[in-house]
C-alpha cells in the first residue's frame, strides 16, 4: 500500500508542472563550435586597451613629476625673492654700517673708551655680515682692484699719475651678491691713467 501511495504521489506533481515553463532546446541553441578565431580577436582587443592604459599611467606620471618640480622650483624662487627683497632694503644699513666704521677708525687712539665702543661696533657688524652670509650674500669690495664693468659702477674717471689707467682709486660704496645674482655693483672711482700734457702746453 505505501509503496503505491508514492508511486500516485510522485505522477500528481510531475502532472502538475505546467508545460509552459518547460523550454525546450533546439540542437542550433546549445553550444557553438568555436575554432579559436574570437579568443585570438579578444586577446588582441585587450593587449591594445592594457597598452593604452599603460600609456595613460606613464602620461599622468610625468606630468605629476612635472608639476612636483615645477612646485619645488617656485616655492625655492619664492624663498630667494623673499630674501632678495629683505636683503636689499638692508643694504643701505650696511653702507651706513661700513661709513660709520671707517670714520670712528681715527678715534681707536684716542682713548680706551673709544677704542672698546669701536670695537664693539665692529663685532656687531660683523655679526651682520656673518648672519646676512649664510642666506648668500656676499660682499663685493673694489679697493685696489681692476675695474670690471660686470662687477663695478664707475661714478667717475680721474688722472692719477701713481694708480694705473682703469685701476679703482676709490671705492664709495661696496657691492653685493645674493648667490649668483648681483644684487649692486661696487660704486667706485676709476684712474684714467696719466694726465696727458699736450706739445703746445710744454716750453
């Protein structure tokens, strides 16, 4: 009896199923031959795309190496401006500093007080000097020196008949470097050589 009960069973719900939903597969439906000719068009397809990504990496790489440097470089511009315009305003402090300096050269003889007071001036300028130095600036002194148009401002020319023609007689104010760039040239007083006496003038 049980085993009839189940055999009934089991017909009930395959006679159950509804034929719409069963789908049948035609023979031109199932798999297709395939000879390997869209695996080779696929492997060509993704070698051209992994190229152009690859492209599109090294493109935006160099770019932002680009752009890195181009920052470095303007932020290290931005540094040496902000100096260069410090610096320059103090330059005529250190004129100033150096005129100070040689006029109480005289009083060192005088007296202790007024040598220790020069003294101490000194050190003081030199401590400038020394902290303006490690930013790069560097003094241009002309005394003694030929005259180089690159390095030096003639204020005037004059005939001297002990210093050589285009050697400086007198340097008014030092010139100064920051770096490679020059900040102002030397302003300095330039020989002309001897005065040259004409036949005329002679007896």
């Amino acid at each position: 009896m049980k085993k009839t009960n189940k055999k009934t069973n089991k017909k009930k719900v395959q006679d159950n199923i509804p034929e719409e939903d069963v789908e049948i597969l035609e023979p031109e439906q199932t798999v297709e031959k395939d000879d390997g000719q869209n695996v080779e068009e696929d492997i060509v397809k993704i070698e051209g795309e992994n190229k152009n990504l690859i492209d599109q990496m090294l493109r935006l790489r160099a770019d932002f190496d680009n752009y890195r440097r181009r920052m470095i470089r303007e932020k290290e511009d931005m540094f040496v401006q902000a100096n260069e315009n410090l610096i320059e305003e103090l330059l005529p402090v250190l004129d100033h500093l150096d005129l100070a300096l040689q006029s109480a050269g005289g009083a060192i003889e005088e007296s202790e007080s007024a040598k220790a007071f020069v003294e101490g001036f000194q050190m003081v300028g030199n401590q400038l000097y020394s902290s303006l130095g490690k930013f790069g600036l560097e003094s241009i002194d002309a005394t003694d020196a030929e005259f180089d148009p690159n390095l030096h401002d003639a204020l005037s020319y004059i005939p001297s008949e002990d210093i050589a023609e285009n050697m400086v007689i007198n340097q008014i104010a030092k010139g100064y470097r920051l770096g490679d760039k020059l900040l102002r040239p030397a302003k300095v007083v330039v020989s002309s050589g001897k005065l040259e006496v004409s036949e005329e003038g002679e007896e």
